[in-house]
C-alpha cells in the first residue's frame, strides 16, 4: 500500500517536470506568408506578411526584423516591421522585379530568437533566387526565456524529495507492521 504512494509521488514529480519544462522549449514557427514561399506576383506588393504559431515578442529595437531584398540583394522594404500578435508586416516602398528574398528574424513568445528566410519572384524574372548574404543580426541580450537549465534541476530535486519521502514512508509502515 505504501509502495503504491511512493511510486505516485514520483510519477507526480516526473510529470511535473515535463509540465514544466514543456512550454519553455516551445519556439515561434512560422505558418504562412504572404506572398507565399515560390510565389509569382505581377506587381511587388505593398507589404509582406509573415503569420507565427504564437505571439512574437515586440521586444523593441530591432530583435524583430524583417529585410527585403531585390534580385541584387538591396533592401526594398521601409520602416521598421510591425508586429500585430503573431503577424509580422514589413512594407515595402522600392520598385523590384524577378526574385525577391525576405530575411527575418523575430523573438518567440519564450524569448528566443528565430529566423529563417524564404523568397518570390516578381514579373517572370529569372526563377532562381540569389543567395544574399544573411542580414547582419544584432546582437540580442538572452534575457527573459533563458534556459531550462533550473527547471531541470528543480525536477532531479522534486524526484530525490520524492523518493526520498517514499522511502521514508515505505520503511516506517514496515516497522509498523513488525510490531
Ligand atoms: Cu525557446
């Protein structure tokens, strides 16, 4: 009967440690754009959006970016991007046509940074996309997420406490039952 407590107490323990841990790894991904990743527009939209699973941090500065590029890697867009929840929108103010590249970078709702790239083709220019040179991030603090380090030890604690405190129980219901 004791046994059985002990082994719940740590099964509680190991739960709550994934519990916990879980939504710390959990970054940003991004959906859909538009226009989309190998898209063929006739005109350079106005604007360029980028849809995420969950919230982008606005965390001022420029931790968020968004960089368009024309097929001779000059930037095209204007402004800084403007976050909306988990829509990113850079407008876009320079005449381009054939491919362009849209580098971004943007923080996860855990603070983490994430950043990927993808491309279109204005008008029937050439299909291929030149590889721009990735747009120089700044360098941002890791402040807020951080790492799930702590929680990891917190848990081995929980379950030591844990097993500790099963033991504890486990042999005193045994000395009980001796006498
Ligand atoms: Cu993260």
């Amino acid at each position: 009967m004791r046994s059985s407590v002990a082994v719940a107490a740590l099964a509680l323990a190991a739960l709550a440690v994934l519990g916990v841990a879980g939504p710390a790894s959990a970054h940003d991904q991004l959906l859909s754009t538009s226009p989309k990743d190998g898209a063929v527009v006739a005109t350079v939209p106005d604007e360029v959006t980028l849809t995420f699973s969950d919230l982008v941090m606005d965390a001022g500065g420029e931790a968020n970016q968004v960089r368009i590029l024309d097929s001779s890697c000059r930037p095209i867009d204007a402004g800084d991007a403007t976050i909306a929840d988990n829509v990113v929108t850079q407008r876009i103010t320079q005449p381009a046509t054939g491919p362009v590249t849209v580098q971004w970078r943007v923080v996860s709702r855990d603070g983490h940074p994430v950043s990927g790239e993808f491309s279109f083709t204005v008008g029937d220019g050439p299909a291929a996309s030149p590889s721009c040179a990735a747009a120089a991030a700044p360098a941002t603090p890791d402040s807020g997420g951080g790492s799930v380090l702590p929680w990891v030890i917190g848990g081995v604690v929980l379950v030591v406490v844990a097993a500790g405190g099963g033991y504890l129980l486990a042999t005193r219901s045994r000395r009980t039952d001796d006498q």
